[in-house]
C-alpha cells in the first residue's frame, strides 16, 4: 500500500493541529536536498520527498512529517524531533537568503575582522598567529606564521607604540616598530611608515609597557585591521602597458635631470642630453647660428669621427716619390735594403759571430781572419790561434754553474781541484774508472771544443771531449789517448752497439792542446775532429754519414786504465 496514501487517509478527518509521523532528514545516503524546496526523508525505512522550508537541511537530522491544517493537502517537514538523551534541536529552517544583500529581508552585514584571510589574531602573551592567505609578490605567495612581538615592548612605565606588519615585494612577513609615545597620546598617526619595497599591509598592534597579552574584544582592542583597503605599491618594472595621465606627473623644478620644468611663461631653456635644462647662452647649439638654411643639416662641423665620413676611398696610395738620407731620422732598414759593403769600409765597432753563420765548415775561419781587428777577443782567451766558441766555460777557483758528475757507469773522481788559477785537475784513482763532467747540451750547437791534457805513461789512459743521449748507449768521443805516445782518438757508439774507433798516428808533441769536435758538413752529418793549431791534423768519426740519436749532454771525459800515477786536466771549455 502506498505510504503516502496511508498517511494521507490517516487524516482525512478534520483536525485543528498537526498530526505528525516520526521521520529522518535525508536519504540512505545522507542527500537532504530534493530541489525546489523539497527534501529527501526516510519513513519507515522508506525514502519520500516532501517540503521543507521548516528545518535546517541536515542530514539525519529526526523530523516530524505530516500535514498542517493550514495547507492540508501538502505533505511537509513539521519540526524537528527530539529523541531521548539528546539535546533539543530548535526549530529553525533554512534561511540563508533571508540574510543575503541586496533582497533578504534580515540583511547581516560583515564586519572586516570576520574575513579570516591574512587575519591578526591575537594567540595568549604578546605572540600573534596571521590566518592563511595568498599575496601578489612576482607571483602568488602564500602568507602565514607566529610572531613573538615581546622584543618590541616598550620597557619604560608609560610608554606605548604601534608595531607595523607588514609583507614585502618576497612575500615575506615584515615587522616594523614605531617611536614610542606616551600611552594616553597614541593614535593612529603614530602607526610607523610603510617600509619600502613592501607589497600588503595587514595591520598594527598596539604594545605598552607592562602589557601581558594582546587583548581584542567589542569594547577594547590592541589590534588594527589595515587589511581593507589594502595598501599597496607598484615598481616601475611592474607597470608594463597603459599611459599615464599627465595629471599623475609631479612639478618639478628645471634643476632636476629629466623632467619637465613647472608650468608658466616660456623659459627659452633647452634640454641637454644629461637631462638638465639651461640657458642657450651655455654652449647649446642654436638653429640660427648653425643652421642658417634651415635645412635640419648643420652647416658645419669642427670635427667629425673617421666613421661618419661618407663617401671616403677604401685606400690612399702614394704617388711616386724618393726620399733623401737625411729624411730617414727613425727605424730599422730591411737587410735587403743595404748594399754590399768592402771590408775596407768598416772602421769601428765589433762585428758579432754570428754574422758569420753563412759558412758551412771552419775553413771559413781564415776568411775571417782577413778582417783585421774586427774579431772579438779577451785577455784570457787560451784558444788565440785555435777554433774560437761562441760560449766559453773556464774552470777557475769556483766549477761554472750547472756543471755535474755524470752517474753510473761513470764515477766522481777521488780528487778534484783547481790549478794555476785556471786547470780542473782531477787524480787519485785506485781501479779502472770512467768519468763524464757535464752540462745539458743546448737544442743547437754546431762544435765544442776544449784545452784539455795528461800526465800519464800508461797505455789506454784518455781525456777529452763526449757528447750523448743521457746514457751510455748512444755516445761520441773525441780523446787524446796515451798509446806508446799520444795520439788523437775518435769513439762512437749507437744503439748500445758495440762502438767503433778512428785514431790518428802518434804525435810528437805533448797535450794540453785544444780539441774540437765538429761536422764538416750539414750538421749532425759527417762530423770530424781536429786538433793542434792550423788545424794540420783531423779524423774523421765512425758512423758517417749522421747520427740518429739526439743529444742531451755535453762535456769532457776521462778514462783510467788502472792504479798507476796519473793527472788529467782541462783548462777552457766551448761551444758554439
């Protein structure tokens, strides 16, 4: 049987009261809402939808369903019903739009303190909670956070301040105090200025001395609500489109850089790119003066850059001209431009060796030669009338600078001392030895040379000069060697093979006598040695016609072939 139709039937008979069944507020699923003013009830377990302009929409909230004698054909929500052991619900229905402005018949007006957004509440003691809430600040910037304002207290009896609060251009949260005044003088015109760079302002909070907490209530308050309207500036970077009005320009006066001079009678100033504007009379170009024609064009110019030159040639040859000696009072000639000169022309000066790099050999030592007093010399130069090096080392009383004892398989000799004033003098060996005094060879050198000799009668014993690779293995060697007499040996070695000798005959004189080491041809190709003045003997090194291995030291050698007496000494060492 249908619900409804039994409720209905049920009062049928006339009734001066409402009779009501018991109900709940919503569907099965807690739905109150039906449209149109009608809810969802359950009665019986049956869900109904009936009107309700009686009853808050809660759902599950008990009801009383049934007819009023007022309207007994419409089936509604009467009350609400109490059940036992709760607390009575009144009987108020939905009545939002009672309130609603502009056509509720019980408007409620809001007051500023009830928007929670960006709100100052006070939190016990002197600390402050600001509600949740997003700023504009480059970008939308959430807001919040606790504040513990004791530290701005004012600390003298009497004495009272605004502190400021503030959010800045970051959208963080900016605390700022004011002076402090006496209490019963402080208004709002003793709020502190808005920081610079400062976005929203949310309010202020009045603090005193002796104050324990921040009071707000109806008839007393610590806070202001500066919220609405909200403060706020713009940076010139943020206003991106629009024109301003002329009337949001201020008056300036004409002494500030790029602004416009107050209204009024005409001034006859100019503007100056600096932004200042001065009197013509300054040194401001004037129309009547520098452009007569009136054209646009200046007349003409005292000086003008090289580039706003129009119209200019890409060159300026010279025309044919000669020049006089005497013209030329500055700079290098080119060699190219210098004749051929006679010997006979150089009168004075020292002409270097290295002018002389175009000989291939040292048969071009005579060559130089025949330019009489044009060589270079020195009082202590021992190899007057021998090959004469570039570089010189002398063994005096202290050994040159970058000088060593070369290591295994070579030794340090047990003795070694300096004498007359100019001899390296080294002896004192006990077994077969070798030594190698050295230097690092340099990246070119065509010769080196030395005065070397020794006082031996034992067969194999040597001196002289060596050059190699840094090792034993790759070496050559020029010596003089005592073999029933002196005579001149040249030793080679490559690849750690076995090396190969060339000796002269036995001569008949007695070292110290200089000996060089030097290529006949390009260099490092057939090198030869030479010894004695003239150069009237020479040998030839083994390995012709070159080396593959490059130097990397150069020096003077010694080789002892036993325990007898014997002294070994060099006086100069060169090379070139």
């Amino acid at each position: 049987m249908d619900l409804k139709r039994a409720i209905r039937k049920m009062f049928n008979k006339k009734q001066d009261i409402p009779f009501a069944v018991p109900a709940i507020l919503g569907d099965k699923s807690g739905v109150v809402d039906a449209g149109n003013g009608y809810a969802y009830v359950q009665v019986d377990n049956t869900v109904l939808k009936v009107l309700n302009n009686r009853v808050a929409a809660q759902p599950f909230l008990p009801v009383w369903v049934g007819y009023d004698p007022a309207q007994p054909g419409l089936l509604q929500v009467l009350s609400p019903r109490t059940v036992a052991g709760e607390n009575p619900r009144y009987n108020v229905p939905s009545h939002a739009k009672n309130h609603e402005y502009p056509f509720g018949t019980d408007i409620l007006y809001m007051q500023l303190r009830q928007f929670l957004p960006l709100r100052i509440t006070p939190l016990g003691g002197l600390r402050i909670t600001i509600y949740p809430g997003l700023v504009w600040a480059d970008g939308y910037k959430p807001v919040s956070g606790t504040f513990d304002l004791t530290e701005y207290c004012p600390l003298e009896v009497g004495k009272s301040c605004y502190v400021l609060i503030t959010v800045d251009n970051s959208g963080d949260v900016v605390i700022t105090k004011g002076s402090e005044v006496n209490l019963d003088t402080l208004s709002l015109t003793h709020l502190p200025s808005i920081p610079t760079g400062t976005a929203y302002v949310l309010g202020a909070v009045r603090l005193y001395a002796g104050q324990f907490s921040i009071q707000e209530s109806g008839t007393d308050t610590d806070i202001v609500d500066l919220r609405f309207p909200i403060p706020h500036t713009h940076r010139g970077e943020e206003i991106t489109d629009g024109v301003l009005s002329p009337e949001r320009l201020p008056v300036f006066g004409p002494s500030q850089n790029g602004v416009v001079p107050a209204p009024g009678s005409i001034s006859g100033k100019v503007l100056r790119d600096d932004g200042t504007w001065v009197s013509p009379s300054t040194g401001d170009m004037q129309k009547s003066v520098y452009d007569t024609n009136n054209n646009g064009v200046v007349d003409s110019a005292e000086s003008v850059p090289w580039g706003g030159v129009t119209g200019k040639p890409s060159q300026f040859p010279p025309s044919a001209h000669t020049h006089s000696a005497s013209d030329v009072t500055s700079g290098v000639f080119d060699t190219a431009r210098i004749p051929d000169l006679d010997a006979s022309k150089i009168t004075t000066g020292t002409i270097s060796t290295d002018r002389f790099s175009a000989y291939s050999d040292l048969q071009a030592e005579s060559k130089i030669g025949q330019i009489t007093g044009r060589i270079p010399t020195a009082d202590d130069m021992r190899f007057s009338g021998y090959y004469r090096p570039a570089n010189i080392e002398d063994f005096t009383t202290t050994i040159p600078s970058g000088w060593s004892w070369a290591g295994s398989p070579f030794v340090t000799p047990p003795s070694v001392l300096v004498s007359y004033g100019t001899y390296l003098n080294i002896s004192g060996f006990t077994s077969a030895s070798r030594v190698f005094f050295c230097r690092s060879a340099p990246s070119t050198f065509f010769a080196i040379v030395s005065i070397c000799g020794m006082e031996t009668g034992v067969n194999g014993n040597e001196v002289g000069l060596r050059v190699d690779d840094g090792t034993d293995n790759n070496y050559a060697e020029l010596v003089w060697q005592y073999n029933d007499g002196i005579r001149l040996l040249a030793r080679s070695r490559v690849g750690g093979g076995t090396p190969t000798e060339t000796a002269s005959a036995t001569l008949f004189f007695l070292p110290p006598a200089p000996i060089v080491l030097y290529p006949s041809g390009s260099l490092w190709s057939d090198w030869q040695a030479v010894y004695t003045t003239n150069w009237a003997g020479r040998v030839c090194l083994p390995n012709s016609p070159s080396f593959t291995w490059t130097p990397s030291r150069i020096g003077i050698t010694a080789r002892a072939t036993g325990t007898s007496w014997m002294r070994y000494y060099w006086d100069l060492f060169g090379w070139s």
